[in-house]
C-alpha cells in the first residue's frame, strides 16, 4: 500500500480563543465530545485512507539522545506490525498486565499508570472499542487522553519503531499484541516525542488517563491507618502506585537485596488482608513494567510464607503473576493514589464533589512568598466555601495545580518548573492557612479542612519571573464560588489640554519645525519624529515604528478626526509618551530592550492600569491576525444572539479595541 502523510490544520489567534472557549461552554472537551488532537478526525482519515488504499502515516523518536544521527538511533527501522507478523492483533482476550512490559525507554511511570489502567473499566475510556488490524485496517488508530482539563482524541499511525526484528519500546509478553505500543505512542505524540516521556511520576500518568486527582503520601510520614485508606481506593477503582526515591543519579535503577529496583515505578494490583498463623497480615500486590527482576523478599512467589495461608486466598493474590509485600512501608518511599472521585478516601458511600477548573496561559509568576516583591504579581483565584449552620464545622477543599505542556518544551532545552500555591484566608484575618510547593513539579494537590469563609489561591513557581500555562482545579464538597481576581481598573493621570495661547513657546517652535507650512503633524511626520527619537535611546531593541503604530497612537488625542495632529493634540500625545519612556528601563529588569510578558505586566501596574490576563494576553497577540476577514469572523463570534449587533461591556470593549 502507498503511504498517505496528513497534514494538521492549526487555529490559532484570538478569534480562535474565543471560538474555543464558546464551543467549551457546549460540552466540547468532554469525554463523550473530545477534542480532536491537531484537528485529526479518525473516522474521516481512516475512510480517506481506506478509499484511497493508503497507510496513515508520521512519526518521531526524540531530540537529544533519540534524535537523527545519534547512537542509540542507529539500526532503528520504523514498520508496521503488518510487516513483522502475518497475524497481528489489537488486542486479545482483554487488555491484561502482561501486555505492558517495558523497552528502551525511562518510562516506567507511564507503563505503570497503563498498568493499573488495566484493572477496571477506565481502559476503555482510553482505548476506544472496535479497532483491528483485520477489519477496517488502514494503518490508523486512535486513544484518548486527558489534558489539561479536557478530553482529546488523538490519532496515530501504527509505524512503530523497530530493532533487530523486535519492538524497541513498550510491548506484550508475547509480542503479538500492539494496544499497548501504540497508546505509547499516542502519548508521545501529544507530548512531543518518545524521549520527552524519559522520567517522570506515576501521577502524572494516571491524571491523562482518567482526570482524576492524585494524592501523595511520603511512606516515612505516612498517617497509621494507610492500609485502610489502599483499600478504600481499590474499590472504587482508583489508581495506585509505589516507588522507591534515589538520592543521586547513581541510584537510577539500582536494585535493592531484596530485589526491587530504586527510580522504578510499580503500580498496585491488589490488596488483601490474609490470616498468618493467627495473624491477620497485610498484603500488597504489585508489578515493576520493567520485569527484569522479581521480588524475593517475604510473600514472594516461592516464599514458605504462602504455605500458610488459605489456597483460595493464595490464589486470589497470586494470579497473574502478582507480588506480594509484607511491609511495604519499609521497602518502598512513595505512594501516589488518583481519586476518580476525589473524597473516595474519606466517605464509604462515593459522593460527587463539586469541581472547578481553572486555566492561564503564559502566565507571569513573581515567585513563591520568598520573593515578597514580586510575588503578587501573578494570577489570583477566589473561593467561597459557602456557610453553614455550625460555624465550627470545617469544609473539605483539594486543591490541585498542574503546569503544562512541559514535556514538549524539553526540545527547547526546557523542562519543568518547581511549582506550588499558597491559600490564603481574605480580609479581616489576612492570615495565610496554608503553602504548599512540590519539586517534583507535573502535578501537585493536597487537601484542606478550612471553616467557611473567602479564601484566595496564588498558584507560582518557586523563583520569579518563570512563564508557563497552569490548570488549577478546585474540589470541593458544596458548590463554591470561584473566580479569577482579574479586575479591570484604570488609574489615569490628569491631563490638561492646554490652548495654544498656554503651550510653553520652546514646545511651539519646535512644533512649527516638525509640522511645516500646514501647521499639523501627518502620520509620516510623526514616524520619522518617533524614529528620530528611538534612535537616539540605545538601550531600546525595536525596529522603529511603523505608519499603523503611529496611527493607533494619533488616534488617541486626533480629536478632530482628520488624520493629523495640531498642537494641542500632539502636546497632550509627546507627554504621554515621554511619561512611558520613563517608565521603560524602570521594569527592563534584564536591560535587554525589549519586556517579557513578566515585565510588561509589572510596567502596565506601574503606569496606572489592572488588566485581567485575558487582556495581557490579547496585548501579546493583537497583531496576530490583522486582516479583514479575521475581524468579520471575530465580529461574529461576539455576536452571541445573530442579530447582527454587538452589546458591550468594559472587557469586551477593550478586547476588540485591542485586537483591532
């Protein structure tokens, strides 16, 4: 067959933003309405394919280490399954562990989240039903994923990378089924390559795959009664994981006397309390991905311990090649559980709690509260946690911050942040209740027992001036009031026009000598006027201005409308800009000559004006897409009701003055 490189149609601007966030409002990002990754429609691409007798088709291995001309490239074939066996399957008898063993790639953490994906009904929410490599075969096939606070649905060839005949990632025991491979390698897409997934935490696995929200507990501070708590997990279907932390990279997969292997993930598989000699014993069971090694401690698979204890028992723990551990606190440091429902710990009948997500893209971050000069100036989020009858009750709040896209950025020579957030109680109190920060940044939440009152969340990275997009969620158990603190506020200067008759003459004589004969500043006089000023400031990084700037300029104080400045109009436009001049190499904190988007907002503060981040970010992009077509189409995205006009309101007034 002929192969068949589709290309991705991407939309972007604000015009997109605002059409994106509407279609959100309908549902779409939802489990049942995901996203189409890249704009991909598999249905759509595999019928393309399949009438025109093409193999979808594209792949990427890495950047660094896994990039072009690299040595563990070398000998790397990309093929498909087709031409490895005669008979390849999806899947067969159900997705089991034994499918997932673990290749060339640190990705333990991940194979461990499939792993416990495995166990109940959420695979299929991953893996959607009704996809073979016999009927309706057209070398495409699709999972979905969470990201981010919405389901997408992402679309793959099934090109898998190939050495010595045999699959170099993720693959099944028995080597004939490729769900597995190819959910790798749908992850690796939206992540940007199979070497972004290199290290990493379990949680960060187990949140794509279910949207749930993960709760960690450090094993040498463990709470006593945390067998009852893997438990009360395991029944509703939550996903667990353990591993054992490395102090150094000399650690990375070192293997312990009793034969489990430090910096590896194991994801729990079972847990059951058996009577021992009298005794009432508390076991874990548990599978490394990796599978080089077993455990040969106490409970292992040829240990006298199982001699014992009942048959049935036994057998119960032991089926599919499970491991059991005796005292899993001592040998194991870290437990990572994600709550599909997030009070599943807590409560023995499941309720639904109420959940807010909140997002910001770009966002300048002034540090965490080591950094009290900065530190306000980020995105802030109210909660209301609503009142009730007994002001000594205490209301359950989760919290859970995640930055995102941080794996694609390793390409750029970018990785992850240290993140966290501080929950402060509002005024009268001022009193902060709680901080909490995380080195290990992907994902972090704790949970809160807080009385009801006003509270503001300030999510940040460790040191100031960090950009990065962020999902906050809010899990609480009554309805609670959220929102962005992003008020819209102007303190504007007094400005006086003053009468030509009150213009001080050296101003005037040196108006006569810019504008000529007709007395009035034309746009092209006020460029080469600008520029002529630019140019003598060194320490500004610009190409000058162009006529649409100086227009947009004039357009503030041209009072008349003619297109030109007369003196007074140009008085009150040559103090406004001497005033920003000023404030300029004040908030260049790096004197580069040019803002970053951390600077610029400390420098609007600075002249007067609170925008919310909406507005930070249409500064950033206004110059986009400045085309006709685009502001039609912009026109009608407002245009909520269709009947041809527009009703402002101060956010929307200053989004499309901005835009235009």
């Amino acid at each position: 067959m002929a192969e068949e490189i589709i290309t991705p149609v991407y939309c972007t601007g604000v015009s997109a933003q605002v059409q994106k966030q509407q279609a959100k409002e309908l549902g779409l990002g939802r489990h049942e309405n995901a996203i189409k990754y890249l704009g991909q429609d598999y249905e759509q691409l595999q019928a393309r394919c399949l009438q025109s007798g093409t193999l979808f088709r594209g792949e990427s291995l890495g950047f660094k280490e896994l990039g072009p001309n690299y040595s563990k490239t070398y000998d790397i074939k990309w093929k498909w399954p087709t031409e490895l066996l005669s008979n390849p399957q999806f899947i067969v008898d159900g997705a089991t562990r034994a499918d997932i063993c673990q290749g060339a790639l640190g990705d333990c953490w991940l194979l461990a989240a499939i792993t416990s994906l495995t166990l109940n009904d959420n695979l299929h929410r991953v893996v959607p039903h009704g996809q073979s490599f016999q009927d309706g075969y057209a070398g495409i096939f699709h999972f979905q994923l969470w990201q981010f606070r919405e389901w997408v649905d992402v679309v793959v060839d099934d090109l898998l990378p190939i050495k010595d005949g045999k699959l170099v990632f993720v693959h099944s025991a028995e080597g004939h089924e490729f769900w597995s491979a190819l959910l790798e390698k749908a992850y690796a897409n939206v992540n940007g390559s199979y070497e972004a997934l290199s290290g990493g935490s379990t949680s960060e696995g187990f949140e794509d795959f279910t949207g749930g929200v993960t709760k960690w507990y450090e094993l040498r501070k463990a709470p006593s009664d945390l067998y009852q708590i893997i438990l009360k997990a395991l029944e509703p279907g939550s996903l667990l994981g353990f591993s054992i932390d490395i102090s150094s990279v000399l650690d990375m997969e070192a293997i312990t006397f009793k034969k489990l292997v430090k910096g590896h993930a194991y994801s729990v598989t079972g847990a059951k309390q058996v009577n021992y000699r009298g005794q009432t014993v508390n076991l874990i069971r548990m599978q490394n991905p990796w599978g080089a090694v077993e455990w040969t401690g106490a409970w292992s698979d040829s240990s006298s311990e199982w001699n014992n204890v009942d048959p049935y028992e036994r057998e119960q723990l032991r089926q599919d090649g499970g491991r059991g551990v005796l005292d899993f606190m001592r040998e194991f440091t870290r437990l990572e559980i994600c709550n599909l429902t997030p009070d599943a710990l807590n409560s023995q009948t499941i309720r639904k709690w109420s959940t807010t997500h909140l997002a910001a893209g770009g966002a300048p971050r002034g540090g965490c509260r080591n950094y009290p000069a900065t530190f306000w100036v980020k995105p802030q989020f109210q909660i209301r946690l609503d009142e009730v009858d007994d002001p000594r009750v205490r209301l359950q709040l989760r919290v859970a911050l995640m930055q995102k896209h941080r794996r694609r950025y390793r390409r750029c020579g970018c990785d992850m942040e240290t993140i966290g957030f501080a929950v402060c109680e509002v005024p009268p109190e001022l009193a902060g209740t709680g901080s909490v920060t995380s080195s290990w940044p992907m994902h972090l939440g704790t949970r809160f027992h807080l009385p009801p009152a006003e509270y503001v969340v300030v999510p940040s990275t460790f040191k100031p001036n960090k950009e990065g997009d962020f999902v906050l969620r809010f899990f609480s158990e009554k309805s609670a009031g959220t929102a962005a603190l992003d008020q819209i506020q102007a303190s504007l200067p007094d400005e006086q026009a003053l009468s030509e008759e009150e213009t001080d003459g050296n101003f005037k004589a040196l108006f006569r000598q810019l504008a000529g004969e007709d007395m009035e500043i034309s746009m092209k006089e006020l460029r080469t006027v600008l520029n002529g000023i630019i140019s003598r400031h060194k320490d500004l990084r610009t190409k000058g201005f162009s006529l649409e700037s100086c227009h947009s300029m004039a357009n503030l104080t041209d009072r008349d409308g003619n297109g030109k400045l007369c003196l007074v109009e140009f008085s009150i436009l040559w103090n406004r800009i001497w005033n920003y001049l000023s404030v300029f190499p004040k908030f260049d904190l790096d004197k580069s000559g040019s803002m970053s988007a951390y600077e610029m907002r400390m420098a609007i503060e600075s002249a007067g004006f609170k925008l919310n981040q909406k507005l930070y970010e249409l500064i950033i992009t206004r110059y986009s897409e400045p085309d006709l077509v685009t502001m039609f189409r912009f026109f009608k995205t407002l245009d909520t009701d269709l009947d041809g006009v527009m009703t402002f309101d101060l956010f929307k007034w200053l989004q499309l003055t901005m835009f235009a």
